[in-house]
C-alpha cells in the first residue's frame, strides 16, 4: 500500500468523492506485468501467447496460484475463462466484476489485455492488505481468447456469456490445424465443468490500454469510455486458374492473386469514403498451393470492417460486395465473401462511465470521454449487465505489436481509477 488506508483518518481524508483513501501498490503491479511477460516472451521484447496455446496454459496456472495466494476462490468454465471470488459482506448481491484478457496476437504486447486482469488482481490484494471487505462481493475474470486470431470470433467466451453464442458452437470451432476449442482446453487441462453464463455478474468494469493514439496526443491519464465500435469479419476466397508462369499470355491469365490486389486496394478506398471513422484491414492472405512459377489460381483472405455507426459498416459491406462483383467480372475470377461475424456498435452504462468519471476526477486524473475502436469482452457484456471501461494510454498509441508500451504510472493510474470505481460500485445501497 502507499497511502493511507481508512478514509476518516487523520492526515487520511479522502477527496469527497471516493469512500477511501486508498492507492493500489503500482510497482507490485508493474512487476507482475514484467513477471506474467515471460510466458512467450519473443525476443524483440513482445508476446506471443496465442489463446489456448501451452504459454497461455502457463500463464492461466500463474494467475490461478496468484489469485488461490490473495485468498480468492477459483473457478473455471466449460470454455476455460477463469473466474476469482473475492467475498463481500453481503453475498446475496451479484459481485461487481472486472478483468479482461490474457491471450495475445502473435505480435503480442506486454499490456493488451493483460492490463485489466493484472490490476484486477492488484485491486484484490490492495484490499487484502487494507483490510477492507466490500458490501458486494468481487469478481475477477480472465475471458477465453479475446484476440480472436486462433479461433474466430474474437470475444468468443464472453460472447457466449452474453448468450451470443452456445458453448457447443464455440467448443466446435477450429483453427487453421484443425484444432478444436474443446480440443485445445483439453490440451492444457482448461476445460471447466461450470455451465457457461451460470455465474451471476452485477456489473463489468474493464481497464484496458487505449491501443490508439487520442489520450497521449492530448496528454491525458484516463479515457472515459462511452461505448465500442460496430466490427465486421469476413472469410473471403479469391478463385482464377493456375497456369504456367512462362508460357501464359498475360491477357488470358486468370490470377487470383492480382484480383485479391484491386479488391485491397478497393476495401482501403471504401473505408477512406467513409473516413475519418472508418477503417478495414485484409490481415491474412494464403495463396493455395503457392509456386514461383505458376500463376495463382486461388488465394483466401480474411477482412476486417469497423465504424462507430451500423449504417457505415452495412454501407460498407454493400460496397464491398459490389466491388468483388466488378473485379470478379473484369478478371474472369470467383470471389466468394462470407460475413462470419458482426457486432454492433454498443453503447456503455451511464451510471457505470459516471462512475469512472467521478473515480478520475477525485484522483485528480486528466481524462476525456472516448469510443473504443478496438473490440473487448466489454463490449459483449454491455449487452447482459450494466458494464463500461477505463482507457489509459499507450507509446504512439501502438498495440498488437511488439514494441506495445505503456508507462508505470498511466498504468497505477488506471488501476486506482478501477479500485475506485470498483468500490463506488461494490459498496452503493443495495438497487
Ligand atoms: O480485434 C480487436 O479489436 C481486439 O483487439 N481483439
Ligand atoms: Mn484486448
Ligand atoms: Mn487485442
């Protein structure tokens, strides 16, 4: 602890609008982000721990004995998110929750995710070693593959919390080896037995860098939250005809991978119309059975559309569509586009954003109201229970990369804003 601990005491005053006067211990919680970074560390000093994979099995069995170590009661559902129950008075009350996620890209960042679960777990010993206990009980989660990079979609554990998505649906779903879900739980002993959803949530408050660049460029500690961005994945498959590298006229090729080319360079052009909030990203391209000397004659993609409005992103689409249909013709090629994920743009709680709002302002935080251009589990548990998130910021706003940054104290920061907000929460009048 660095301050004092009870709000009514000498010298101990707290500011009018927080109940304690309590700051969390941000060099313990900078030295677990730099301890739980080991687990796939990669050498230019980022992560790689793919959801599910041995190093997110590694780093699952780290916060578990963290968490058994502050006391909290473990447990894991069938699709492998960790739940930590820190009791309150009254546990007749849904537990007030926070956390966020542990897997990462494989260009992976010390901070994406990994921030929320390990000022949570910060907030749980804060508390621990204050002596505080809560009226409401809390709750820490660590949501299964958020990223979405392995097994698609991204949010899936807490989509399936929402009731988005059975846990059979998702237990079945694949990855580029073929691997399952269920499958990959098994292989790291994360399979729970606790019905997905069953665990009752009060309300959902996670910490998250920023990933963009708005709080740095206008030098402020806190983003305020108000909501996330509408996101749309598509699998697509470009199809032409291979053919000899050396003896095909250029006017009878059929190549696949040209027209994947124009519609890129098409889906930069659709997000630029509807700039400045629009963007779309192609972040994987596989040619089949791929050779220097032979004219491509398929090529699958994936894409990604975003906009704070439905309307753009359904625009979008209806732009897309019709340009794979010009491309197709021109070319001669088959361009298949499947939508195999939409969410809709999704406004956060009044009262919870006040909440963070309050916190900030009573620690003396600069802070601005922001939408989040990233996805989060946030984002998915807006639609069940009452739910908002607190940004801080990150170097030139960079994230799934490597070089990912954030500072120690924008990162005590955003845990003490969350401590606070936490305990607004826990400790208000019983609704
Ligand atoms: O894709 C996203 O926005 C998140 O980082 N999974
Ligand atoms: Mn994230
Ligand atoms: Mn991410």
């Amino acid at each position: 602890m660095t301050a004092e601990t009870e709000a009514a005491g000498p010298g101990g005053r707290a500011h009018p609008g927080i109940s304690h006067n309590l700051r969390i211990d941000g060099s313990r919680l900078w030295a677990t982000i730099l301890e739980t970074a080991a687990f796939g560390a990669t050498p230019a000093g980022g992560i790689n721990r793919l959801t599910l994979s041995p190093e997110d099995g590694a780093v699952r069995d780290w916060f578990r004995t963290a968490c058994e170590a502050a006391g909290l009661e473990v447990g894991v559902d069938e699709l492998g998110t960790q739940f930590a129950l820190r009791r309150g008075r009254d546990m007749s009350r849904p537990p007030v929750a926070f956390g966020s996620h542990l897997d990462t890209q494989p260009t992976g960042g010390k901070f994406d995710g990994i921030l929320g679960v390990l000022a949570g777990l910060e907030v749980m010993r804060s508390l621990n070693d204050a002596g505080l206990e809560t009226e409401a009980p809390l709750l820490l989660i660590n949501w299964t593959n958020e990223e979405g990079s392995r097994f698609a979609p991204a949010m899936m554990a807490s989509a399936a919390y929402a009731g988005e998505f059975t846990a059979a649906e998702i237990l079945a779903k694949r990855d580029a080896a073929g691997v399952s879900v269920g499958e990959a739980l098994d292989a790291i002993g994360y399979r729970g037995t606790e019905p997905v959803g069953a665990r009752a949530i009060g309300a959902f408050v996670e910490l998250h860098i920023e990933q963009g660049p708005i709080l740095e460029a206008e030098g402020r500690t806190i983003g305020v939250v108000e909501g996330g961005q509408g996101i749309a994945w598509f699998d697509g498959t470009v199809t032409g005809f291979e053919s000899h590298a050396g003896t095909t006229p250029m006017p009878r090729r059929r190549d696949a991978l040209l027209g994947l080319a124009e519609l890129a360079l098409a889906v930069e052009g659709i997000a630029r119309a509807h700039s400045p909030s629009a963007v779309a990203t192609m972040g994987e391209a596989v040619i089949g059975a791929p050779s220097r000397n032979v004219v491509p004659g398929q090529v699958r993609f994936t894409l990604d559309m975003r906009d704070p409005e439905s309307a753009t992103l359904d625009a979008m689409e209806a732009a897309l569509q019709e340009a794979a249909a010009g491309i197709g013709a021109r070319r001669n090629l088959a361009i298949d586009l499947e939508r195999i994920w939409r969410k809709e743009p999704v406004p956060f709680d009044a009262d919870l954003v006040a909440a963070v709002d309050a916190a900030a302002e009573a620690l003396g935080h600069g802070r601005r109201r922001i939408v989040s251009g990233a996805g989060h589990d946030a984002c998915n548990l807006a639609g069940r229970v009452p739910t908002t998130m607190i940004f801080v910021p990150c170097k030139d706003g960079v994230s799934h990369n490597e070089s990912e940054s954030a500072t120690p104290a924008d990162c005590a920061a955003g845990a003490d804003v969350l401590l606070h907000t936490l305990l607004a929460l826990a400790d208000a009048p019983r609704a």
